[in-house]
C-alpha cells in the first residue's frame, strides 16, 4: 500500500467515525456534510433506494423515536482504487434501541463507496443488509 493509500484509508476512517458520532448526536447537518449530493442508499428496511433529501428524512424520523440510540458501522476494510479517486468500505452495522424490556439490536453488513472532494472523502453510495434483528 502506498502512502497516499494509506492517508486515503485513514481519512475515509475518520470520515466514517464522524459520521458514527453524527449519528449518535442526533446531528442532521454533520450527516448532511458528509454525504454527496448525489448520495444513494439501499437500507436494510426497504426494497427501494433513498437519495439524500430521503435519507436524511428517515434520520430525523428515527432521531424523534424516544427510543432510538445509535447506528454505527465499523469497517472491515477499506480499497482504495489505484487511480485514488474511489474506494470501497466494507463492514458491519448495528442499530441500538431502548425498550420497557432492555435493549433492541438489529445487525448487519453493509457496503459504502467513498470519492474524494475539495472537502475531503464524502459518501457516495451505501448498501445494507439486515442479518439479525
């Protein structure tokens, strides 16, 4: 791995751990920096894809559920395309919610593609898939 490669890594890695304490803040427009413009989501709840303004309407809707904790995804790797100009995560997610009766869980893997801007790694694309929950 080259040492722009690895810079490129450590970025989108500290790009997906802002992202992770968005969404643990509530914190709509730190979620909103982060994602594309022309970001496009399949979630692990739906059969169809969400764009931004859509996805960032299903964060609110979840972050106004007293109940909802957290989302977070931890990165089992990430490639960096040779070119520099793209790269791909993959990892697991989870979601946290609190219940009268403890904790709820649902868990999964997903996939993200990252480009570069002017403003450092942003999220272009992402994929969910739920396994337990």
């Amino acid at each position: 791995m080259t040492d722009m490669s690895t810079q490129d890594e450590a970025a989108i890695r500290q790009a997906r751990s802002a992202f992770n304490e968005a969404l643990f803040r509530k914190d709509l427009p730190a979620i909103d920096a982060i994602l594309q413009d022309d970001y496009a989501v399949m979630p692990s709840f739906s059969a169809r894809c969400f764009d931004k303004s859509g996805i960032l309407g299903v964060y609110r809707n979840y972050f106004s559920d007293p109940g909802f904790v957290t989302f977070d995804r931890i990165a089992d790797s990430i490639i960096i395309g040779t070119d520099g100009k793209r790269a791909a995560e993959l990892g697991q997610w989870r979601g946290l919610w609190r219940t009268d009766s403890g904790e709820r869980e649902r868990t999964g893997i997903y996939h993200a593609a990252w480009l570069p801007s002017d403003l450092g790694w942003k999220l272009a694309r992402e994929s969910y898939v739920l396994l337990e929950g």
